[in-house]
C-alpha cells in the first residue's frame, strides 16, 4: 500500500497537523493489485536510496551494496525507469506516483505516495479545490518557498518579501494553513511540515513548460 517516508533532521514542526495518509482503495484487482503496487513502492524506494551513505541515518544499509548498484546502474542506463517500473508491475487501468528524495536547509525529507487510476477517477475532485486554490497567489508560493528555507516568524516573513503590514502576511498565512500547507509549531512561527514538501515541489514540477 502507498506509504510516506521521512527523513527530517529534526521532527517536522507541527507535523501532526497533516493528515495521516490513507492506502489507495482497491480497484477490484485483489491480493494480485497489492502485491504489485507493494513490489512498485519497493523498487520506487531502492531506486531513490541507490548510492545513499550508508552509515546515515535512514539509508538502507542493511540491505545488500550490490542490489544498490545494480539499481543505480538501471536508472542510468534507462532515464525512465521509474515509467516502466510502474508498467511492469501495476496492471491496468494502471496508477499514479509521485515521490522525491531531497536535501533541504529544513532537512532531508524523502516521500513516496501512490494511488490506482481508477480510485483517482473514482474520488471527488472538488473536495481538492480548496488545497488547490490557496497555491494559486505569487505571495503564497513566495512564503512557501521561504519557508522551505527555514521556519520563519510572520515578523521575519514581512521583511524578508518586503510587505506593507503583518495583516497582509497573516491573511496568506492563514490560507496556507487552512488548506494543511503550512503549520505552526509556535505562537507566531511558521513552518512547512515535512509529508508537504515533496507535493509542493511535485507540483511545482507539473506546472512546468515543455
């Protein structure tokens, strides 16, 4: 089943805040669909890993050196490895993944999430809309993207984007975090909790030209 994996230099500020993730409903497949979609997230998670140190923490160093290179070695060779991964392993109607492992000034988060194509179609997209509205302002991806830095004070966030008031600042930052974007670990601090920054830069990476 579809699973979020974390890896933060310190526990992700106010990370109880986002909701827990649920597994992906079955689309009539049966034990055959998750055993796939299972072997999927493995292969997804090992490809992700290759070449990681394995004395840091959350690397897989139990799991053997040559596995590792021989993963690292299929990526290279195949730049859709990822695609094809999916068509081996996840019969039709198919399904859709998104993942990232990435090194931040907040720390290392790594996510991996999942979900059959027939559950996607299946679900009510307008309950999405407001999540997906509170991205949709310049000065709203401009806090988020501050905030991948580091936590930020709204006082902080106003000299930094050079804002006219604290009220303008509090009027996103209530967005944000009314859609489950942000979170506040503290009175008056502001943060980014680590199962939304991989989605955040999923996003942003769709929203790409070409």
């Amino acid at each position: 089943m579809p699973r979020e994996l974390r890896r933060a230099a310190r526990p992700g500020p106010g990370d109880s805040d986002a909701p827990a993730p649920s597994g992906p409903a079955s689309s009539g497949a049966g034990s055959t669909f998750e055993e796939r979609l299972a072997r999927l997230e493995r292969t997804v998670e090992r490809l992700a890993n290759a070449g990681a140190d394995p004395d840091r923490e959350g690397s897989p160093s139990d799991a053997p050196r040559h596995a590792d290179a021989a993963a690292t070695a299929a990526s290279a060779d195949d730049p859709l490895f990822l695609l094809h991964a999916i068509e081996e392993r996840v019969p039709a109607p198919g399904a859709v993944f998104y993942a990232g492992t990435v090194e931040l000034p907040i720390g290392p988060v790594t996510y991996q999430w999942g979900r059959p194509t027939q559950a996607l179609l299946d679900a009510d997209w307008a309950e999405r809309a407001e999540r997906v509205a509170a991205l949709g302002h310049p000065l709203r991806l401009a806090m988020l993207r501050l905030l991948l830095d580091a936590e930020h004070t709204v006082a902080q966030i106003v000299d930094e984007l050079d804002l006219g008031s604290t009220g303008v600042a509090y009027h996103h930052l209530n967005q944000l975090h009314g859609a489950g974007w942000i979170t506040s670990p503290r009175r008056g601090v502001w943060a980014i909790p680590p199962s939304r920054v991989i989605p955040l830069l999923a996003i942003v990476t769709a929203l790409e030209e070409g």
